[in-house]
C-alpha cells in the first residue's frame, strides 16, 4: 500500500505521459509519412457535393443570432421539466402550481419576443430590435 496520497496518483500521470508521447507521435509520423498531393479540387471547400458560389465568409443578420439564443435559452428552461416530470408524485398541488408559474413565466418571455418581432424573419433588419 502506498505510503503517500499522491503516490496514488502515478499509475494516473503514467498513462497520462503515455498517452501524450503517442499522439504526439502519431502526429508527427503522419505530417512526415504522408502524402501531399495537392489540387484544385481538393483544395476547394465542399458544400455537399454543389459547387460553391459567393464568399464563405458572409455576414449572418443579426436576427439569426438572436433567434439562436433564444432557442438555446428555452431549451434550457425546458430541461427543467425533466426534474420535476420525474418526481411530480411526490410534489402532488405544490409542485404542480410552481411548474404551472415557471411555464406561464416562460411563456410570457416568449409571447414578448413574438410580440417584439425577434422571431419574424420577414422584417428588413434595420438595426432596432422591434
């Protein structure tokens, strides 16, 4: 039995050291062994087999951003309901009517942002949010 509590851990740093020296040789073995053969096909970006067209660089509106936090942002508030699905018997009137306020909270959140205009795409994209 080892006598120190760090000593525990060598077996851990051991694999550790192992594992680094491998990839970093699988790396290096790869970038001297293999082959480079360049083309313009290879070098060009591929989009699902359709030629490219345009910059790749594009500028997304702002509004696609804010819909993707939003979707985010709900999704978490979501996760929510997993915890409490699970244990909703044992909560029985309680529990029941603070997931009913938190769903009608989320659902006010997001009445105000349909209301905003955030998730119509169809507005131009004027620099205001609404």
């Amino acid at each position: 039995m080892p006598n120190s509590y760090f000593q525990n851990y060598i077996p851990v740093l051991v694999m550790l050291g192992v594992v680094a020296f491998l990839a970093g040789a699988m790396l290096v073995l790869s970038y001297l062994l293999g082959q480079r053969r360049p083309s313009r096909e290879k070098l060009a970006p591929y989009e699902c087999g359709i030629t490219p067209t345009g910059d790749a660089r594009q500028r997304f509106s702002v509004k696609f951003y804010l819909v993707a936090m939003v979707f985010i942002l709900f999704d978490v508030e979501v996760i929510f309901l997993y915890p409490w699905a699970v244990i909703f018997r044992e909560l029985k009137l309680f529990g029941f009517v603070e997931m009913l306020l938190f769903i009608l909270l989320v659902a006010a959140g997001f009445a105000y942002l349909w209301k905003k205009g955030i998730l119509d795409w169809t507005k131009s994209d004027s620099g205001e949010f609404g």
